[in-house]
C-alpha cells in the first residue's frame, strides 16, 4: 500500500493566513496556478497512492484558518481515499472538545505547529493536548514548514523539544513533517530513540541531493523504518515523489559513493502506515488503553505565551486559479509507480 502521509486541500492559499499567503506569492510568482489545491486537482494527483492524508492547518497567531468542516466534506467524498489530520491550535481555550468534535466528524489525527502557532512545544495547554490524543489513539503530526515566516517562532521548532513529550506519552503517535528541516539530524536522532516518534520526508523529496544524504544517513543509523513517505502536495506531486525516491543513486552513479539498497526505499514508499499508526482505512482511530499512571505536571513553560483570543480574519474570498495541469502519472520515472501497484495485486 502506497500511503501518501502530506497533502493540502484548501479553497485559496489565504486560508494559510497573509503572512504565508504573501510569501507564497513570492516564491511562486511565476506560477502561482500550480498552487491549486482544490478536490479536482488533488483528486487528479493521487491517483497513484492508495491513501492520502490531508492535513489541515490552524493558528490564531499567524491568522490562518482552512477549516476543518471544509476538509471534512472532501474527506467524507472520497471514501476511504482520503484521510483527514484536523489542524488543531492548542492555544485555542476550546482546544479539547474541538478535538472530539472533528474525531466525531471523521478525522483520524491532528496537526499542530508550535512555531506557527506560538506556543511551547511543552506549554501546558498542548500538554493537556497530547493526553487527550493519546488516550482517543490519534496520531499527531508537527508541521513546522520549510520556511518560516517572519512571525514564526524558530526556537519553538525544534525537533528535540519532542523528546520530553515523547517520554512523558510513551503511545502518543508523534509524526515530524519535512524530516523537522533544517534540524535533520536531531530527527534522526529523536526518531532513533522512540518508538512513537516517525519523520515524513514531504519536501525533502523535492530536494534529491538533500533527500540522498537523508536517506543514506537514516540507512546508517538504522532508522529508515520510522520514515514515512509524503508528497507535499501541491507543492509536489506524489508521481514526481515517488519517480525522485526510485531515482535516487542518479547522481552517485559511478562515484563510488555510498548506495541505499532499493528494498529500503520500496519499503518507505509502500510502509503500512496505516496499521503502524493505529488507524482503519476508513479513517476511525484504533484507540489503545491509556497508559496507566500518565498525567502531565505542569511544565516549566505553563502560559509563558498566553495571549488575549482574538478570531483569525475571515479566509480571503480570491481562490487561486483552476488552470489545467499535467497528470501527475506522466512525470518521468513514472513506470515504477505502475511496478508497484502490481507487487501489491
């Protein structure tokens, strides 16, 4: 089973909030169609994974808000196609019962962003969090982004902040987005030492030679079973990731550089990601017994960042441009998507 673990859905970039909508803009000023994340054109570019993992995003901090009763619906149109991360802000005062609000609607884990959203990774509030998605079995992913806006916190960031949550909820699913770029080396690390702890490579991918010293570093440290395949869709397209993780080698060809054996690299792409994580294809979350004798002391960053709540701004009413786009299946190297799909009838 090919398990895309990063993809978008939104009905505008200025959902992501003015601050990433306006460096989008910049980034990709010159083909800023391509930032069409829509049902029609995600539903085109999935075709050659089996499951995609849509991921939402909130932050009263940065202003950015795709709603979740949005990805909801996409998710609930497209069976067992699609599964859909809430994006949840700890900071909100309602945090936990929105929680079990989107699990009722169908969501099989959540996404938060402590440098996105202002907060301490172990701030009290996203505490209370963590025990909750532990106790309801729903994995959390961290989405940091790649790059960062002038606003967002950096030392909120980094990926060895996890460790004390990863040992204080020892079955709390953690998943770090980007391989926590540009702190790789600490996700390795992280990964290497808990077993609740995996990295996705979703715009690592879309850096090979960053990719090839990824993966040959993970191989030598014996951590390429916490890697989980991603895309980062629209950014990337899951048929250009998966032709960019079997092409690999081409640039060592001949060097005499260190190789990743293929069986390593099949096995990231088509990891049961789904059964590790503890979730049904239909997207309901298998949760575990909670484990016995977990309730979180407040940590040393209890409320350091309250603020007063005030809502985000209403998403922007401009939606990003439908022009038509190549099939995601015609990129090159495209053929071993077709060899996997046979390994798996």
């Amino acid at each position: 089973m090919i398990v895309d673990m990063h993809t978008h859905l939104w009905q505008t970039p200025e959902q992501l909030g003015p601050q990433i909508s306006a460096q989008l803009r910049r980034r990709f000023a010159e083909r800023y169609e391509m930032l069409d994340a829509g049902p029609a054109m995600h539903e085109q570019a999935m075709e050659p994974v089996d499951v995609a993992v849509v991921l939402g995003f909130r932050s009263r901090y940065l202003g950015a808000d795709v709603p979740n009763a949005y990805l909801a619906e996409c998710v609930s149109r497209r069976g067992g196609k699609l599964l859909g991360f809430a994006g949840v802000d700890p900071v909100d005062a309602d945090c936990l019962s929105q929680v079990r609000d989107w699990v009722s609607m169908g969501f099989s884990g959540l996404t938060i962003s402590p440098a996105g959203q202002d907060y301490h990774p172990s701030d009290t509030r996203a505490m209370k969090l963590y025990e909750l998605a532990q106790k309801m079995g729903l994995p959390v992913l961290l989405h940091q982004g790649t790059h960062f806006t002038r606003d967002s916190k950096m030392e909120y960031a980094r990926p060895f902040l996890f460790d004390e949550i990863a040992r204080t909820f020892p079955q709390l699913k953690l998943i770090l987005a980007h391989c926590g770029h540009p702190w790789i080396d600490e996700t390795l690390t992280l990964i290497g030492k808990h077993r609740n702890v995996w990295a996705e490579l979703g715009n690592v991918i879309a850096r090979p030679w960053q990719l090839y010293n990824v993966l040959l570093q993970a191989h030598q440290l014996e951590v390429t079973d916490r890697l989980l395949f991603g895309s980062d869709f629209p950014y990337n397209s899951p048929a250009q990731a998966i032709s960019t993780m079997y092409s690999l080698h081409r640039f060592v060809v001949g060097t005499g550089l260190p190789t990743v054996p293929r069986e390593v690299v099949r096995q990231i792409v088509e990891r049961e990601v789904l059964t590790e994580l503890g979730i049904s294809p239909q997207g309901i979350a298998n949760a575990p017994a909670p484990a016995p004798g977990i309730n979180p002391a407040p940590s040393s960053h209890e409320t350091r960042n309250s603020k007063p709540e005030t809502p985000p701004p209403a998403p922007g009413s401009k939606t990003a441009s439908a022009k038509p786009q190549a099939a995601p299946a015609s990129a090159p190297g495209s053929g071993n998507i077709h060899k996997l799909k046979e390994t798996q009838e």
